[in-house]
C-alpha cells in the first residue's frame, strides 16, 4: 500500500511540466510547509498551563490599623486599635471620653495619630478659689510632654524664644517619645541638650 502510494507521488511528479530548478524550489517549498505546521503543531501540544493567580491581598487604607497607649484622666485607659490617619479626639472617644476636670489645653486633638505611641491627658487641680489650673509636678524631673513655658525656661540654657519653641514644637508635632527629641526643635543643639538632659524625662 505504501509503495503503491509513493509510486503515484513519484509518477505525478514525472509528469509535472517543470523544468528541474523549478521542481526543485517547488520541493523545497514544501518541505518549508511541513516544516512549519510541524513546529505549530508541537508547539500547540507543549504549551505550558500558566495557573492563574492567586488572589491579590486587599491593602485599604480602611483596613489598616494601628496601636495607640490612652492614659491619665479618661473614663477607660488602655491600648487601642484604631484606623490609619486616626486623629487624638477619636483615641480619647475609643477610651470613653474625658474624665470631669481633664486638662486638654495642651494637647492638639485634631493630630493624626502615630503607631505606638501614648496620649496622656492629664487633670486639673482646683485652687483655693475654685479656679482650675493643670497639674503640676513641683519635685523631680521636668516631664517634657507636660512642661510649660515656664518649666523649660527653668532649665539652664533655655530662655523664653525656645522655651516657646518647643511647646509649639509639641503641639504640632504630639508628644516627644523620648528626651532626645528635643534635639529636632531648631535652637537646641548636642551641646545646650547635654546642659539639661539629665533634668528630664518623657
């Protein structure tokens, strides 16, 4: 059968009315065909599966949270998860408000919130004529998120242009996390801060 069937091919190839050259091109010709289906061919039968993608992580600025410490005069201390660009007022909301007599006048409620840090309010004290004023601590350490002007003016170095610099400082910025924030207010440099350093604490 199969010579039968390559005897027809040859016969028929006799017979064209082509010269040799142009059997030639025409024989090549053909093989490039079968060259080239058998390339798509092969290469329809290998082709790898890609599987699809796994499911993208949904990364909303509403679902990403942070910790903030809510301490001092407010109905429910404690630690507290909420929302990314959460401001103070809504720390102090999630700690169940204000107790009577808390004393905001130093703090900047509409702040945007950092992760991990600690709002502390503190309470007022009451005068012997009924006149409520921030409580003060008279002995130890100047505590700097709670310093006022006059508090850092006490220090050596310090007159009243920086002393009011940092509160500013404090206001816009929420409270320092540590002493050696201090050296971020412009005017307090490595060598004033050495002057007063031990004097103080967060």
């Amino acid at each position: 059968m199969e010579n039968e069937y390559l005897s027809k091919v040859n016969t028929w190839w006799n017979d064209l009315h082509y010269s040799s050259l142009q059997k030639r091109g025409l024989a090549i010709i053909a093989l490039l065909v079968l060259v080239i289906t058998a390339l798509f061919v092969m290469r329809g039968s290998s082709q790898v599966v890609i599987a699809a993608p796994a499911p993208l992580e949904i990364e909303s600025s509403a679902l990403q949270t942070l910790m903030v410490d809510v301490a001092g005069a407010v109905i429910n201390p404690g630690v507290y998860s909420l929302p990314l660009n959460a401001r103070v007022f809504e720390a102090i909301k999630a700690a169940g408000g204000l107790k009577k007599g808390a004393d905001t006048s130093d703090i900047n409620q509409a702040r945007i919130l950092r992760d991990g840090e600690q709002i502390y309010i503190y309470p007022t004290t009451t005068s012997a004529g009924g006149i409520s004023r921030p409580a003060v601590r008279k002995n130890g350490p100047i505590m700097i998120n709670r310093a006022t002007v006059k508090d850092f003016e006490s220090l050596d170095g310090i007159g009243p242009v920086l002393a009011n610099r940092i509160v500013s400082y404090r206001k816009t910025n929420g409270p320092f996390a540590a002493v050696e924030d201090l050296l971020k207010v412009p005017g307090i440099g490595q060598s004033k801060f050495a002057q007063f350093k031990e004097k103080l604490r967060v």
